[in-house]
C-alpha cells in the first residue's frame, strides 16, 4: 500500500507512519512539498482548511507527476479558540483513491494568554524557539515535547491525529450505520 503525505517534515512523517502501523501491515510512505494556502500559523478553522487544502495540492502534484497511491495525507498545526480558551491542535485529513475522507484531531494543549496575539502575528514555533532558546524545534520532537518535560512529543500529536482521522476506514460498522441511518 502507498501512502503520500503532503510534508517533508520527519516528526510529521513517522507520526503517519506510526499510526498507518496501527492498522496496515504493509505501507510505504512518501512526502512531498505542497502549499496549504492558509496563513503560515492556520488560527480556527484555517487548521482544517489548510490540512485539506494540502490533500488537494497533494492530489493535485500526484496527477500532474502520474504518482498513484492508495491514501492521501496531511496534517496541520493550529491555535484554535475551544470552550473560550486557547489551545494548539493538529488536524489531520485522510483521502482514499476513491475519494472517501476523514479527519481527525490530536489532543490540545493551553495556550497563555499573553503568547495568543504573538503567536497568531507570527507562527507558534518561532515563540517556542524564543521562549527556549531553540533552533526550528518543529523539524524534531516539536514545541509540546519541550512543554510537557518530553512525555509527549510532536510525532505523539501527529499519530494520534492521523488515527482518529483513518476511523471512517477501520471502523465499518461505525459508519455504515450512520451512513445508512441517514438514508
């Protein structure tokens, strides 16, 4: 089985191939470059937006360079208000060859209320780096890893995201209940 997942970035990569572990026995996974066409830190539902923005580009280079894969992927990194407070959440979309999608999200994690304007003005793993004295903390265990003392880490976010968004393909019974319910 094939898998595209529209980013170079490894936490991100071995994230979706964790969590395509959970469920596949035999999968490859490649990344490619593509634009999510949303600001570069995504606030609300620019998150979603951009992750499936990124499946589309995806899908898009696929066919222009004749790639074909079974799954199409991509996930994005947002601050989103939730129940009046702020916090970061990944939001991952899953597209089959056929068309079929899912989304999922990770965990989130609070957000000072003093970093949500510099954040939103520039991009949350900038603060980080600054707040920490980091070099592109997101390229690794990412920014949680840093704010949790290491007990969870971007590939963490990132896998979870990816299974909660692959449920509309392993949970059957789930969804061809309601999916007949709504008939």
């Amino acid at each position: 089985m094939k898998v595209l997942i529209a980013t170079k970035n490894p936490a991100k990569i071995k994230g979706a191939e964790e969590a395509f572990g959970e469920f596949f026995k035999d999968y490859e996974i490649e990344g490619y470059s593509v634009e999510s066409n949303v600001p570069e830190q995504p606030v609300n539902l620019e998150t979603y937006q951009g992750a499936k923005n990124r499946v589309d580009n995806l899908c898009r280079l696929a066919s222009e360079k004749g790639i074909t894969a079974d799954y199409y992927v991509a996930i994005e990194s947002g601050i989103t208000n939730s129940l009046g407070k702020w916090v970061i959440t990944n939001i991952a979309v899953v597209r089959d060859k056929n068309g079929k999608e899912g989304f999922g999200t990770s965990a989130g994690f609070p957000v000072p209320e003093c970093l949500v304007d510099e954040i939103i003005a520039t991009d949350l793993g900038k603060v980080i780096d600054r707040i920490f004295h980091e070099n592109n903390i997101r390229a690794g265990a990412g920014g949680i890893s840093l704010i949790s003392k290491g007990v969870i880490t971007r590939g963490d976010l990132t896998h979870d995201a990816f299974v909660m968004a692959l449920t509309p393909f392993i949970g059957e019974n789930w969804f061809e209940y309601t999916e007949k319910k709504d008939k």
